[in-house]
C-alpha cells in the first residue's frame, strides 16, 4: 500500500509511535517559528529548560502580532525575544519584516521538511509541502530543545482538485467552499491533503492560503504536493537548492476524499461569526458596508495585492468605506512600492498599514459598532476585530477590492475579463531583517534583556491524589481561545505577564470571572462542544492555570487547546454521557476523589457533585506520554524530570 504525502514526511520524521490512526507518535522537528504574542513565554519556557543552543536546523523568531508599541511593555518583549534569539541560536524577523507565515514560506520553508510553529496558521507551510503544525509554545521550546512533538496519527482526507477557476475566483474561494463542506469541526483529527489536476493550476501562494485556512478546520495541517510550481517558486525565491519533489503515491489510501470542481465555484464570503458560516457573494450583493481591510497572512501574497491594485487603479473608495490595506511582508511591501502598485493603492484612497497581523488580532482598525467589515483574513469569531457588535465577513482579496470601490457587497466577476497577473521570475531579495544569532563562541556574552514585564512561568505542581473545587464558570459549544483569552490592542502587550493577563481571562463570557476564581483558590471549567477552538494561544491554559483551574470539564475539546491544557497541567476531561452537562451549575462544589489513581490507571475519572448528591463519570483521553505529563503537574516539570 503506498503512502500519501503527509504520511511520507510522517514516516521520513518518525522517533516513536506507530503510523496507525489514532495512535501517539512522536516526530523529529526540522524547523521551529514563533511569533511575538506567543513567542514570549515559549522562550521563557525554553530558558527555563536550560539548554544553551537550539537544535533545530533552523528556529526563526517573528515579531508581527504586536507592533503598536503603545507602551513600554510591547518594545520590551521584542527586545527580550531578540535577545534570547542571539544568545540561544535562533534567527530574529525584525518588526516591519512581515508576518510569520509568509515571511516563513518565503524565505525558509522547505518542501518535505517538519515545521511546527506557536502559531495555529503553521499549516500554511503546507502549501510547499512541508508537515507544517500549530502548537503550543512549550512544545516549539521542546522542539527547539531537540525533544520531539507529538500528535495523534491522524486520518488523512483527500480534497481532489478537478477543473480551473474562473476569472475573479480565487483561492480563497476554493478553502471556504471547503470549510463549507467539512465545517469548522470536520478537519479534527485529520489531515488534509490537496491532489488531482486542478492543483497545477494554482501557485505556491494560492496553495498557501488554502493550507493556512485548513486550520479552520480544526485539521492537524493541510498540505500540496511539492511540483515543478513549487520548484518555480523557490527559484524564483533564489533558493532552488531547497527544492524537493514530493507527490502521494498513486496507490494510497484515504479516510475521506472530497471532490471540488474548481471551474464550478464563485466567489463565497465566510459570513458573521464562523468561517463556515458561508455564503456566495451573490445573495449578499447590494448590502451596504462600512469597512474593508486586506492583509493577513491568509491574503496578502505579491499576487493577492497586484489584483487588488490593478482593480483599485484609477478610482476612488466608496465614501464611508474605510479601506485598509497591510502586505504581508517586506518583500512584497518593497516589490508594490518598486512597480507603481503601491501607489495605485495611496491614490485609490487605501490607508496602508505596516507588514504586520494588524487588524485580523484586533490592534487596530475596528470596524465602527454594528460596522460590516470585509476581510480577507481567516477568522471572524465574535470580538476578534475589537468592535463587540462588529459584523465580520471574510472573503477574497478580490471580493474585498470590488467592494470597497462600490461601498456595497460586489461581486468581482462584474468586472468583466480578469487582468492576467503572475508570479515574477525573481522575488526581491533582501533579508536585512532577519539577525542571525551570535556564533556559539560568542553565546556566554550575550546579555538576555529581560524588562519588568517579563514575568515567570506560572506555578505548578505534580497532580494531587484527589481535587475539590468549584465550578467557577459554566460556558455552552464552540468556545474559542478569543472568548478565553481575548487579544487586543490593551491586552496583547501583557502576553509575558501571565498575572496581568489572566485578569482579562474569559472577561468576554463573564466579567468576573479572574476574581472569582482567584478568590475560590481552586476551580473547575465546565463547557460543551468543541471548547478551545481557534487558536494555539498558549495563554489561554496558563491564565487559567495562574487562577487555579484544575480541570476543564467540557463535551469535547479542539486539539491544541487540549493539549495546551494538558502542557499547563490541567486535566482535560469530558462527559462520558454529554447529557450530564446540565447536572452541573455554576458554583457547584465538586470533587474527584481518586483522580491521580484513576489517571495513572488511565480509568474513568468520577466528578461527584457534592451540591447536588449527583455522580458524573467523566473520561481523560491520554497517552502514556500526555498521563506522565498531567501527573507530573504539567510539560515543563515533565521535561526537567526527564531531561
Ligand atoms: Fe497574524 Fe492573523 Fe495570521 Fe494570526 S491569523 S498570524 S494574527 S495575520
């Protein structure tokens, strides 16, 4: 039986495990990234590790999540992650270089490689062919430590490409056709794998919006095969040496395959407040909007910005649409500015942003209240944009460009006969912005910056033989990492300060929940479906940890977010019968009286309700591996007892 292409780097990256679905495995880690909103704590944790130099082949550092520099606290950070970047062994994306993903599939990303990055959009690499995961700080500091990281062998899903879009479709039509399909839950636990001849119709960052947005999925990663398109790319990259062809074999085997016939779609909007909550242009049209902004790393590729300047050329936007406009790296920021495009855009009426998250994490650019906001970004949980009633729409650059000029949902094709825009020959390259870190003889002089607002690792401790506690918030399904710990322009700059940041935990669902809990000393979350989707906010585990949450008892979790949990220590655990939800409220006193036996023995673990009288048999879904590290009291005490 042959292999497809995910399972073929699986197998190439391979330390411990088996390759069956369902299983642990544990996998050899080329590359690390991380961001500045997550990379913070992901370096404190990697020095408290105390290992001098990474032993990755390459760890990139990027600074683009918040670069509003408001206050002291955001320049703070930088200058610690650059520090620790110099000192450890990884290399330093300066602020103004662009955002993570892109700047990473440009410049560093490598087909057949391992990348797993403190970021949930990581798959984006998979548009090179790369295994490209989003995980947790901790785990990128493992991996950056030469531990391994470790997943469910996942299933792997086909979505066979067929046809050739039609002029003013693009791919981001083609990832929300998909997400209409398999929903914001559909990808868990699977991997999915791009295939059939419409995949040659599509450039390398045509396939990268399409991987990065598989992460709206829920799925493991998303990835295209690495072709004669992907070997263009690099060259064009000047860096073709790192080309390697990698394709599934054509006997493997698939748990699902889906079939989308490129030539069939139109352009979809992703509408208020789901990605899969889609709809076409078409029955939208007409609708009055307030703002549109283009960025992200989902859409603000060289292409994805020369369609919306050859369509913004020569006219003005709509009056009382605000149209914002963030490229998605210096290198295409540069290569706008040197071709006239940039200037098309300025004399359209676009207010252009620095190379950065910007607006799709909420520093700056909120949408007016009630405001209809066009987006090109991958997300549009309720709040993310900063404006509580703010009514978020995601849809294609193109989509978006049309829009803003007429102040109302437009559909591109109106536009009759698309400009044919390509990729260039040669890329603009000067990475000027990327600081190599200082050689190891060098390493013991380099001193770590460490401001007031760098905090420690919150406390832990090795699992008790029994917990009580309350319940300190009661939530229903589809919680995400924004309702648990919101972004935004006051919150994001206290990231590396968990006693300050967790004051905000949860304030979106229930302002009083930080004091609550701290008052209670010792807590218990209880939630529905599909808790801790979106992101891989590592923050959202370690404010409630800071607070002293010990479990999270829900109907099901997202796949970061529960192994976030269990890296903090805090039992992941879930209704045996759903049902039993409603036999606990808010406040109720609960206890687990065996839990440390009954996790070590890896049996159900019995919640009493001690308010109630009623019992509630919940399960907690481990490995040997994750069982260790939740009895251990989380994964940084786990790896110093094992290291
Ligand atoms: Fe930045 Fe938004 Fe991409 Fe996250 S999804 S990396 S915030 S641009």
């Amino acid at each position: 039986m042959g292999y497809t292409i995910a399972q073929k780097i699986i197998k190439e990256h391979l330390v411990c495990g088996e390759m069956v679905v369902g299983n642990d495995i544990g996998l050899r880690i080329d590359q690390t990234l991380t961001q500045d909103a997550t990379g913070t704590m992901a370096y404190i944790e990697y020095e408290a590790m105390g290992i001098p130099r990474v032993k990755t082949e390459k760890s990139v550092a990027y600074i683009d999540h918040n670069t509003l520099q408001t206050g002291f606290e955001n320049a703070d950070d930088h200058r610690f992650i650059q520090s620790v970047c110099k000192k450890h062994g990884i290399y330093f994306s300066r602020p103004g270089n662009g955002i993570c993903h892109q700047v990473h599939l440009e410049r560093f990303g490598k087909p057949g490689k391992t990348l797993i990055g403190s970021d949930s959009h990581t798959p984006t690499g998979g548009g090179i062919g790369m295994l490209a995961i989003g995980a947790g700080g901790l785990d990128v500091a493992v991996a950056m430590g030469g531990g391994a990281y470790y997943i469910t062998m996942p299933k792997m899903v086909r979505v066979n490409l067929t046809g050739k879009l039609s002029p003013w479709v693009s791919a981001k039509d083609i990832i929300l056709a998909v997400l209409r399909v398999m929903s914001v839950k559909g990808g868990v636990g699977k991997i999915v794998e791009y295939g059939g001849e419409g995949v040659k119709t599509l450039t390398v960052p045509e396939r990268a919006t399409i991987t990065n947005m598989g992460a709206e999925l829920g799925a493991t990663t998303s990835v295209f095969p690495s072709d004669e398109i992907t070997r263009e790319f690099l060259k064009a990259q000047g860096r073709e040496e790192d080309y390697t062809e990698l394709s599934a074999d054509a006997d493997a085997v698939y748990d699902e395959v889906i079939e989308i016939n490129l030539s069939e779609l139109e352009p979809l909007a992703a509408c208020p407040h789901s990605p899969d909550n889609v709809k076409p242009i078409s029955e939208l049209e007409g609708q009055k909007i307030d703002q549109v902004c283009i960025g992200s790393c989902t859409n603000s590729s060289y292409l994805d910005l020369m369609r919306v300047a050859h369509i913004l050329k020569g006219k003005t936007v709509a009056d009382g649409v605000s149209l914002a406009i963030a490229p998605g790296s210096k290198q295409v920021f540069n290569m706008l500015a040197m071709n006239g495009a940039l200037a098309d855009m300025i004399a359209a009426g676009a207010r252009i942003l620095e190379s950065a998250c910007g607006p799709c994490i909420g520093m700056g650019q909120s949408p007016n209240s009630k405001g209809i906001s066009l987006r090109t970004f991958n997300r549009n949980f309720e709040g993310r944009s900063g404006t509580a009633d703010g009514q978020i729409y995601l849809v294609s650059p193109e989509t978006a460009a049309v829009s803003a000029l007429a102040g109302v949902f437009t559909d591109p094709r109106k536009l009759g006969p698309a400009a044919e825009i390509e990729l260039p020959e040669k890329f603009l390259i000067n990475d000027n912005m990327v600081i190599a870190p200082a050689p190891v003889e060098e390493m013991d002089n380099v001193e770590i910056l460490r401001g007031p607002n760098i905090k420690e690792y919150p406390k832990t401790s090795p699992l008790t033989d029994s917990i009580e506690a309350s319940c300190s918030l009661k939530v229903g399904d589809n919680i995400t990492t924004d309702h648990i710990m919101p972004a935004g322009a006051k919150i994001l700059p206290l990231r590396s300060n968990i006693p300050a940041i967790s004051q905000h935990c949860f304030t979106v669902c229930d302002k009083e929940f930080p004091e609550r809990a701290k008052t209670l000393g010792k807590s218990i979350i209880v939630g529905g479906e599909n808790y801790g989707q979106g992101s891989s906010r590592e923050h959202a585990a370690l404010a409630p940890l800071f607070l002293g949450v010990k479990a999270v008892l829900v109907k099901s979790f997202a796949r970061i977010h529960k192994s976030n949990l269990i890296n903090a220590g805090i039992l992941p655990l879930t209704f045996q019968n759903p049902a039993d939800y409603d036999k606990i409220k808010l406040g109720d006193m609960l206890e687990l009286p065996n839990v440390k036996k009954e996790i070590a023995d890896g049996s159900a673990v019995t919640v009493v309700n001690k308010t109630t009288g009623e019992t509630v048999i919940a399960d907690c879904e481990l490995s040997d591996r994750t069982r260790a590290i939740i009895l251990a009291g989380g994964l940084l005490d786990y790896t110093k007892e094992n290291s």
